[in-house]
C-alpha cells in the first residue's frame, strides 16, 4: 500500500521522504508490523515542530492517532456532533438544500480525504461559498456531524474526532448574533431545534477574555465555543505564543467571512496543526473583485441555486438593458454653492470635491423615503399591480404586500448621526405622509466607536445617541420581522456607518441608499445587494396549511404567493458624484455569475490530485503607526543635535517600537533608513505638503426630476392608476411626466440641523494635531492658527471662520469634518510647525531649514 502526500507537504520534501523510507514504509513505532500510511512530525507542530525531512516519520494511523492530546478512553464519550445510524443527530430532511447538498452531502462525497488523519489533510481553508441566506450559520455543525458520522461508521465508534467547535468572527455583533442561534438565549433563537433540525441545542459559550483561552478544563463545559479572532493575536498583531495548543483544543474551526483579516485568518490555519478549518461565506474576493487563491472550494451555492431550490432571492440580473431597474441614480439640473459673495450656480455634480458635501446625501435620502412612500401605496392596490418578476415560477401569484425597510449607507459617524436625525425631523413634520405607526423612524448603527466618541465636547446624552443601539432581533429596524407587527415601536430607516456587511439579514430591506463613494466589490455584494436580497413570500405558510393525503386539485392550488416585481427586485440608490453605477454593475454581475468568478480558486478536487499544495509560511503584518514614525524621527533629530557625529542605532528603536515583531522591527529599519537617506521622502510620508483641496460648499441641489420610462411607469400604476392606460399613449406622455415631477418636488427636506459649531471642530483636528506630535512640539497656541488658516483654504474663503460667518452652517462643517479631509488638514499642519520651526527636532531629522517667525 503506497503512502499518499500530506496536502501541506512540499513536493521537493515529499520526494525526499520516499527516498528515505520508500513507497510503503513500516511504521516507525516501537513493536509495529504494520505498513505506515501517515506522516507523523517527531516533534509536533504544535510545539514549534518543522516540516522538514529530519523531523518527519512514517507511522500508521493508530499509532499516529495515540499521538493526540487526549487520552484513549476519552474518545468512548458521546458527544453533541456524533450522528449514529441508530440514533442520528440532526434530521437531515430538515435541512436546507445548501444545508444538505453542499454542507452534509460534499463532506460525505470526499469521505476518503476526510477520513485520512486530519494532520495530513490541514492547514487549508476549506471554504464553502454559499449566497447570502442559504444557511451559511447552521453549515458548521452540519459539517462536523457529517465528519463524526464518517470516522464512527468506518474507524470505529471511539476513534479521536469533534468533540468541540471553534468559530470565529470578525467584529462583537456578529459573534453575539451567532451564539444567540445557536444557544437560544439572549435575544435569539435556538435554530437547530426551531427548524426541527435536532431535538436538543448545543451548550454553547462566548470567548471574550484572554484568561479563557488556556483554562482548557472549562473548554469542555461547552460544544460550541464563538470568539472574534482578534482575540488570538496580541495587541501588537502577533499571535499568541500557545496559539498552536489553544487551537488544539479545537478539532473544527469554523471562520465567518474569513476574506475579514485574512493576515489572521492565514495564521490561524497555519497554527491549527491538529485541527481542519473551514469557511463560510459569499465573497472569497479581495476589494477589486480577485478570487483569493489561499482558500480551497469545497462547496459553491449561488443565485441561481437558491432561486431554482428555495425560491429565497429577490430579482436582480446582469442583462443588458436591465440595471437601470435595479439602480437609481439621482442627478441635478443645478446647484447653489456658497462663496464669500453669496452663490454660485453649477450643473456639474461630478466635479472635485462636490461628493464631500451633505446635500448630495441628503438628495439620497429623499429618493430612498420618495421610493418607501410610493411603495406603501401598493398595499392597497397590489391587484392593480400584478406583475410578478422574471425569476419567479410560471402561476405565482404577486398579491402579497409587506413595509419596505430600507437603509442609508455613509460613510462619516458624526454626519450619519444628523442625517438620521434629518430624517426623524423629515418625519415628525408630515406625520400625514409618514405616520409613526406604520415604523416610519430611523436609527443609526456604525462599527467606529471611538471616532464617534472623540469629540470632547459632545454631552453623556449626545454620545449614548451616537452609540446608537445593540443590532439584535429586538432592534427597532428588526422588529417588523421578529414581530410580524408594524407600529411605532418599529423603525423603518437605518442610517449604516461601517457595519451591516454581513450578519444583518432583515428580508423586508427592499432598498439601499448609497450616500458615499463605495469601498469595494466585497462592500457592494455585501450590503448594497446582500443586505436586501432575501425575499419574501407565503411559500411555507401555505406548506403548513396543505393537509397531506387530500386530492391533486389541493396540490396544484399549493401556488407561491410572492410581493409584485417592485417590492421582489433589489433597489440601490445613489447619486452620480460618487460615481457608484458601474461598480454596482459590477456587484450586480458577481451575484448573477459567482461561479465563473471563483474559477481561479483551486478546488478540493486539485488538492486530491496533488496538483496544489498550500501555503504555510504567512507573515504577520506588524503596523507601524503615524504617531510612532513621528516618535521615532523626533529621537533621531534629538540625536543629530546633540551628538552629530553618533552613529544612528537602528537596533535601538527595534527594542522601543518593535514590540517584538520581526515584520515590524523590519519596517522601523526601514523607516529610519528613510528619515537618515531619505529625509524628504520620510516627511512627505507622514505629512501632506501639497497645496490644501479646495471643496466647494454646496448649499442646495435642484433635482433632475425627469422620469425613465421605468419611473413614470411605477408612479402611474401606483399613484395614478385610473391613467394607467395612457402610459402607451404618446399625447398622454407630458400630462402624465408633469404629474410625476409634482410629485417629486413636493418633497420638502426643511432646515438641515448643525452637525457642530466651526470653534468645536477647530478644537477638535488641533487637539489631534497636538496629540500626534507629542513632545516634539514647543508651540501648542501656533497649532490652533494653523488649524483655522487650513479650514479656510479648504473652504475657499479668505474670511474669518467664526460661529456667526455663512460658514457656520452643516454643509460646510460636513465637509471639515469628513476623516479624508480631516486627515490632509492634521498632515498640512503638521507640516507648517515643521517649516516655521515649532519641531526642531523633526526639522532637523528631515533636514528642513526652518522659516524665521
């Protein structure tokens, strides 16, 4: 019998091995007749053992096994992820198609891979690429019950397996979200048993201190242990010195959305030498759209899968000619902006500088409520406006209707929060239009805690506004859906600051506001599509009502309710200076064609064939921060003035800056190469010293308000039914587009509430200023007169910033207080300190010759 290639072993080390031992060694333990048909580590990776041939040796899988970290009998136990013939462990007709053909179903397809000792076939992702609501949450457990099903049925029923489950997120939400599933405490649901998938819930707890992670006696007290995966790094980014055994202690680890942090994601693979990892998610993309190579596909479960099986999606489609259904974007006839003088008039939206205003957000905000209003009006009338979508089946019937939730995405805390209270205000004064009972509130949620909490003059009740509330099924966006209930307690509109990539699922989101520039693909598929792309429809209600054994007429009357094509399609509105469209063409098209994007990434097929070997060898990316290169250049001024002649010790700020990170440690080197060969270079690197952006201040927008055919369709079908039969007629066309732009102009947005005063926002970048130079400033009053001259230039005013100026208005302080403009402003600054003379130890580190004052 012929030994098989561990995945994780080089070729050119694997040769090596058979020319040592040969094809079909014996098995090196003590007393052992048998042939080997493991590769065993002498000295186990866990404890720092290489892969190299000295401390390789074949043994056989028993002798290999009793290797383990556990004792013999310990594996004689049950345990929650056995499945028995006799007595199985989950119900697998229960199961989602997703569940069952790509979780439970691919794991028992490779049972001859799966079943090789799990140190031969680790160190890989093997990842399961499954659109958003196909059951992504529930695959691990599915997945280990799978494993365990195998090695009792044919290694025996006390062979070494999963005992426990590691599973690891990205950010506190989703890792709370994802025990509450499980658990069914807090504010969840125990999914498992609610599904009828098993009759009992998994004992189930939350990693969240260090202390934790090495009392491994408490480990057993749970099946399913969830943790972010920050947690097994240092705060320096490297990981735990025990991180191999305290990942032992976990033979399935399960990581959600692993393309999050994939420097830790790697590493955790590599250091998980005893145990398989798997991952969970939609978008195994880099930010322009690349397939991560790193992973291995063990499963792909796409949009035509779940609309052909579970009828789970709403429309969307890549075709040509069809986008303009699914994305609106707002654009004007002309704009007021603000000088010195009074105003001036622009039609020109996707100039410079136009997408760092407030108004073009607020323009967005208009469209998503214009577009929530004219989809209340449906209820009433949903036999008026029948058509059902492309993608549902023949004899659907499109009578259902249900409150459209929709979400703002910006991308400014301090903004967000008085978008969302615009929004409320926008409420309060037209309850006519927008009655509280029927959810029409808004909340704001934002994963950047600590840029929200920074502003030292914000009051205790304004920073409990700005923390907004815990996103849980309780929440008042999630209400409705927990519920079944729309009334005051409900809040229709959620203003989205960082957050709702994943884990967010509300399937009565049935439009997205893009009031931003879009990160990346991964953020589109994400939030813009994936937030709202889960559909509505009465298909399991009507199962339950079905009483087996009754005539075929009863069958064939089993027909899918479903909401009309409006309230089934994705919506995503956005305002043409972001310049958002063809990005969401793109997100659009990688849901309609997720296979043919993930082709580069190599399958559980290749790695059986040999013809891949993943990597091992994944550095950790040490951070070198702005504050600490500042530090570290003011040191090496200090030097040069007073010893110019002494050598510069690179070794010496390794040992103060290096935290013991050898990538970091590589970084100071080259960093202070920079500052001693490089000086201007270095200080262009932590300064900005160009000339200050000129941003223009954008008081009003007027709205292009001239309807598509598609729009002008919409509202007449449902404002303005009677004429519906005039859509086709071409007299009819100016009366009824003269109806539709009344509408769209009647919408008053009112006065738009100060974000801060231009005094606080002074304060506040030059207490930034300040706190980045530390000791290397002498002059901390010079600061502040920078800061005002720096908001000037930016504004485009020669006039003084003071409270009671035209520039004392929301528009204006929305754009001073954007990070990207913030940042240039600290990085500008710093550099007139520099040059006149208030950092003499930077100047004289970046060889600048200071200006007389």
């Amino acid at each position: 019998m012929a030994m098989n290639k561990p995945s994780w072993l080089k070729s050119e080390t694997w040769t090596k091995f058979i020319a040592k031992y040969g094809n079909s060694p014996q098995c090196k333990w003590e007393g052992c007749n048998k042939l080997a048909d493991t590769v065993d580590h002498i000295v186990a990776r866990r404890n720092g053992g290489s892969d190299e041939i000295e401390n390789l040796q074949p043994l056989c899988r028993e002798h290999n096994s009793k290797k383990g970290i556990k004792p013999d009998e310990y594996w004689s136990k049950q345990f929650f992820f056995d499945h028995p013939i006799d007595h199985p462990r989950i119900n697998l007709e229960k199961l989602r198609t997703a569940q069952r053909r790509e979780g439970w179903d691919r794991v028992i397809d490779y049972k001859d891979w799966f079943l090789r000792p799990w140190n031969q076939i680790n160190r890989i992702i093997y990842g399961n690429f499954w659109i958003v609501g196909a059951g992504k949450t529930l695959a691990p457990v599915v997945q280990a019950c799978a494993l365990n099903y195998l090695i009792q049925r044919d290694l025996g029923k006390s062979h070494p397996r999963i005992n426990r489950i590691l599973i690891l997120t990205k950010e506190l939400a989703i890792r709370d979200q994802i025990a509450n599933s499980f658990s069914g405490e807090g504010e969840g649901a125990n999914d498992l048993v609610k599904y009828g998938i098993s009759s009992d819930a998994p004992r189930v707890g939350i990693l969240s201190e260090g202390s934790q992670l090495i009392d491994f006696p408490s480990l057993e007290r749970c099946d399913i242990w969830v943790a972010c995966i920050q947690q097994f790094f240092e705060t320096n980014n490297n990981p735990r010195k025990n991180l191999s055994e305290i990942l032992a202690q976990f033979p399935f680890i399960a990581i959600d959305e692993p393309h999050h942090a994939l420097n830790q994601v790697l590493n955790i693979v590599q250091k998980a030498v005893d145990s398989l990892v798997f991952g969970y998610t939609g978008t195994p993309i880099e930010a322009d759209g690349q397939a991560l190579s790193q992973f291995t596909s063990l499963s792909v479960y796409d949009y035509d899968d779940a609309n052909e099986n579970d009828r789970s999606m709403k429309y969307v489609s890549d075709k040509d000619g069809e986008y303009k259904y699914f994305i609106e974007e707002v654009g004007i006839t002309k704009a007021e902006l603000i000088n010195d003088d009074g105003f001036l008039e622009t039609d020109d939206a996707t100039q410079e500088g136009y997408d760092k205003n407030l108004r073009p957000q607020l323009s967005v905000v208009q469209a998503v409520l214009t577009y929530m209003e004219s989809c209340d009006k449906i209820e009433q009338k949903t036999s008026l406006i029948s058509e059902i979508a492309p993608h549902r089946p023949e004899g659907s019937k499109a009578e259902l209707w249900y409150p459209v939730h929709s979400m703002i995405v910006v991308d400014s805390v301090q903004i967000g929060r008085k978008i969302c209270e615009k929004i409320n205000q926008i409420f309060e004064s037209n309850r006519r239009k927008f009655p509280k009972d029927k959810g029409y509130s808004a909340e704001i949620i934002h994963s950047n805690l600590a840029e929200a909490l920074e502003d030292k003059n914000l009051k205790r009740d304004e920073k409990n506004y700005i923390k907004g509330k815990k996103m849980s099924p309780k929440h008042p966006w999630m209400l409705y859906q927990q519920m079944g209930i729309i009334d005051e307690n409900c809040s229709r509109v959620l203003v989205v600051i960082g957050m709702a990539r994943e884990g967010v699922s509300n399937r009565y989101c049935g439009c997205i506001g893009y009031a931003c520039k879009s990160e990346s693909l991964i953020e589109l598929v994400q939030r813009a599509i994936g937030r709202q792309i889960r559909s509505y429809d009465q298909k399991e209600q009507l199962k339950k009502q079905f009483k087996p054994g009754e005539t075929d007429l009863d069958l064939e009357c089993i027909t899918l309710f479903t909401p009309p094509k409006r309230l089934d399609s994705v919506k995503i509105i956005t305002h043409e200076t972001y310049g958002n469209v063809n990005d969401i063409r793109r997100a659009i098209s990688y849901i309609c064609n997720m296979r043919d994007h993930l082709e580069a990434i190599p399958t559980i097929e290749q790695l059986i064939e040999g013809e891949i070997t993943p990597g091992v060898d994944i550095p950790i990316q040490g951070i070198l921060k702005t504050k600490e290169k500042i530090e570290i250049a003011g040191d090496i001024g200090k030097t040069k003035q007073t010893n110019p002649n002494q050598p510069i010790n690179t070794g010496k700020y390794q040992d103060n800056w290096g935290d013991n990170n050898s990538d970091k440690r590589q970084k100071i080197s080259e960093w202070v190469g920079k500052v001693v060969d490089n000086p201007e270079d270095a200080e262009r690197e932590i300064n900005y010293t160009e000339t200050l952006p000129e941003i223009p201040v954008v008081w009003d927008e007027k709205l292009d308000s001239q309807p598509s055919r598609e729009q002008l369709t919409q509202y007449i079908k449902t404002h303005e039914p009677d004429l519906s039969n005039q859509l086709d007629n071409p007299s009819s066309q100016i009366v009824l587009e003269r109806l539709y732009i009344r509408w769209i102009e009647n919408f008053d947005l009112g006065h738009i509430p100060n974000i801060s005063k231009l005094s606080d926002i002074r304060k506040s970048i030059a207490s930034k200023v300040i706190s980045s130079l530390g000791k290397n400033l002498d002059n901390r009053n010079k600061v502040y007169e920078l800061v005002g001259s720096a908001m000037k230039q930016v504004l485009g005013t020669n006039k003084p910033l003071k409270d009671d100026s035209r520039y004392n208005c929301p528009q204006a302080q929305a754009i001073l207080t954007r990070k990207d403009v913030t940042q240039k402003i600290i990085g500008w600054v710093r550099h007139q300190l520099i040059i006149k003379g208030y950092c003499p130890n930077l100047a004289v580190a970046f060889e600048i010759e200071t200006e007389e004052n």
